[in-house]
C-alpha cells in the first residue's frame, strides 16, 4: 500500500494550493481518507476527513471555510483545495487512510511521507 502526497509548495499569505493524494494497492473507496499536518515544534494535527462515498466530510477548525476536501474513487486520488492561505498554515501535510472515521494519527491504517507546504507572510 502507498499514499503520494504530492502539491505542496512555497506560497504567499492570501495564496492557493492544491494538494493530491494518490492511492495505490488498495481500493481507496473502502476507506475514510485524511489530512493531517505537522509544523515544526508542534504535534500532528488533523486537518480534514472525507467518508468513503464522499457524503460526509470533517474540517478542523481553523480550516473551514477555507479549505475543501474531496475525492475521485475511479482515480484513487484524494485532494485539498487550500484558498486563503495564512502563515500558521505552514507544515508538512500528510494523507492516511482508515476504514472508519478518526481525528486521531495513530488511528490510521496507511500513510505517505507528506509534502511542505510554506506560507510566507
């Protein structure tokens, strides 16, 4: 199983970015797919989660309304539409996968190896 992370980049305040989750060796309709982010000196948080059928999707707080979950089962790809970028957004980015809902890192079943996203004020 393998989780790419892929998108990730240096950005302005106020900027965009997409990121893509790409799956492989497992059927990722059968899994909640995440994000999670880790900056430096700090815990890895969650960042969003969508359900298996796209029906259900969880945002953490200081996300909503900015960034934007989704996924295309038939590509076994997840992304992250992240609008509005802000400073404190810097981290490295991860996605996981498990197959019912958790906020939790050590919850998750499969992972990748994250990308740096880097907002500059």
């Amino acid at each position: 199983v393998q989780l790419q992370a892929c998108g990730g980049g240096l950005v302005q305040a106020g900027g965009s970015l997409r990121l893509s989750c790409a799956a492989s060796g497992l059927t990722s309709s059968n899994y909640y797919m995440n994000w999670f982010r880790q900056a430096p000196g700090k815990e890895r948080e969650f960042v969003a989660a969508i359900s298996r059928s796209g029906g259900s999707i969880y945002y953490t707080d200081s996300v909503k309304g900015r960034f934007t979950i989704s996924r295309d089962n038939a590509k076994n790809t997840m992304y992250l539409q992240m609008n509005s970028l802000k400073p404190e957004d810097t981290a490295v980015y991860y996605c996981a996968a498990r197959r019912a809902y958790s906020r939790t890192w050590d919850d998750m079943a499969y992972w990748g190896k994250g990308t740096q996203v880097t907002v500059s004020s």
